[in-house]
C-alpha cells in the first residue's frame, strides 16, 4: 500500500457540474475542492483522484427545476493518508466512503452532502470537525466530531464545539447572490488552508478561517455557476500567533 505523507490531503467524489440550461461544464465535487484550494492558496495540494480519462463519464446534472444525478463507479482510495490535514468531500459514491480508507492525520475535515459518511472510519483521529448545511445537520453528529460548522449560502456561519455554546460569524450582507452551489466546497478548501499553515491547533484557528472563509465564500457565490474565489490567503490579514509562513 502506498503511503502519501503532506501538510494538507484532499480526497473525495469528483463530479463534473453541468448546468444544462446554459450547457456549461465545471469542476464539481473534491474536483471543486482542489481548485479553490489552488487558487486561495496559491499552492497545488496532494489529491487523489480516478485516472483523468475516466472523469468524463462523472456528472452532475445541475437543473432549476431538478436535480439529476447520474451515478458511476468510483475508483477507492486505497492509499494509507498520512497528514496534518486531511479534507474529505463525500457524496457517498465510494471514493472515500468505504471501510478500506486509513486516514492517519492530526486534523480531519468532513463534508458529507447526504450525511452518509461513515464516521468510524475516522474515530482514532485526535481533531475531527464536520462541515454541514443548516437544514440537514442532526445533533447526533457530536457523537463523532468536536466541532460542527454549520453554513450555506443564505445564512450566517455557525461554529459549534462540542458541549459548549455557539459562535456566530455573520455573512458579508451586500452580495448579490447568483448561484450557491460549491460554496461548500470553497468553505472546505479554506478551512483546511488555514489550519494546515499553524504549527500547533487552537480552537480560535477555525474562527480566524471561518473570518476568511466570508470571504472566499462571498466571492464565489456572487459568480455565475460552480466558481472559484480569487480571494488569496496572502492577502488576508491574520492576528494569530505561531503561523508557518
């Protein structure tokens, strides 16, 4: 078994995002993830995905009116993920969502579109956070995770830890909204950014990328289709002690 060794490590679905009213096509799913990371953060991430040739027969079918999906095998991870930080983006397609999957990293990130990731597979991890949409997140989820963010397009961020109360960051209010779909996956790729670039994890590290996360956010949803933020980290002031430059 091949053993990856990063900083950061992004696994997941990929899906190719068609918008059949406009025929346009884009990078969905980790594909999403991977892209928005690259340009956040100026850097290429370790990833891993099925052979390229294979992605054309991966869709989702984007609709005003209907969501259709169309279902593919998906090729397993079946390297051992050794990282600081290991990013997840599951659409419950057997990519990442088997029992075969060892992760061996300090922090890991999960963003289950179903609520269908199963969460043993991560239990031996010291810091687990769980990314969710407001309408589909369920308390059980605190029997897994230490910290849940709760976010979509139309609503304020909340960031709750497990057995204390919430924190909220507000939206930016003035951005006109044109299509929230990949939001999440842009709120992914800049948690994982941020905590991967501190020596050591605080607690206040994911409001600091929650702060940034606004952001990146705000700026994708303001775009057209599935985007990319072309907000960088570099240019985003940070007040927190002890990060690796």
């Amino acid at each position: 078994m091949e053993r990856i060794k990063d900083k950061l490590i992004i696994i997941g679905d990929p899906f190719i995002d068609y918008y059949l009213e406009d025929n346009v096509k884009c990078l969905g799913g980790v594909l999403n993830v991977i892209e928005n990371y690259k340009s956040i953060f100026e850097v290429k991430p370790i990833t891993y995905l099925p052979k390229e040739t294979t992605l054309i027969n991966y869709f989702f079918e984007l609709n005003k009116v209907n969501n259709n999906k169309i279902s593919n095998y998906y090729s397993p991870v079946t390297e051992a993920i050794e990282s600081k930080v290991c990013l997840i983006s599951d659409y419950n397609r057997g990519t990442v969502n088997h029992s075969e999957l060892f992760i061996n990293s300090e922090i890991v990130v999960v963003d289950s579109k179903y609520n269908s990731f199963d969460h043993r597979i991560i239990k031996h991890i010291p810091i687990k956070i769980y990314r969710s949409n407001h309408s589909s997140f369920a308390e059980s989820i605190f029997e897994h995770y230490d910290y849940v963010i709760l976010s979509d397009a139309s609503n304020d961020i909340f960031f709750r830890i497990k057995r204390k109360k919430t924190s909220v960051t507000e939206v930016i209010k003035d951005v006109i909204l044109k299509c929230p779909i990949g939001a999440g996956d842009t709120m992914l790729a800049t948690i994982g950014g941020v905590l991967a670039n501190y020596l050591v994890f605080q607690e206040n590290q994911i409001l600091e990328a929650l702060l940034f996360a606004k952001q990146t956010c705000a700026d994708v949803v303001s775009q057209p289709y599935t985007s990319v933020s072309k907000k960088t980290y570099r240019n985003f002031k940070c007040t927190l002690p002890n990060l690796m430059k």
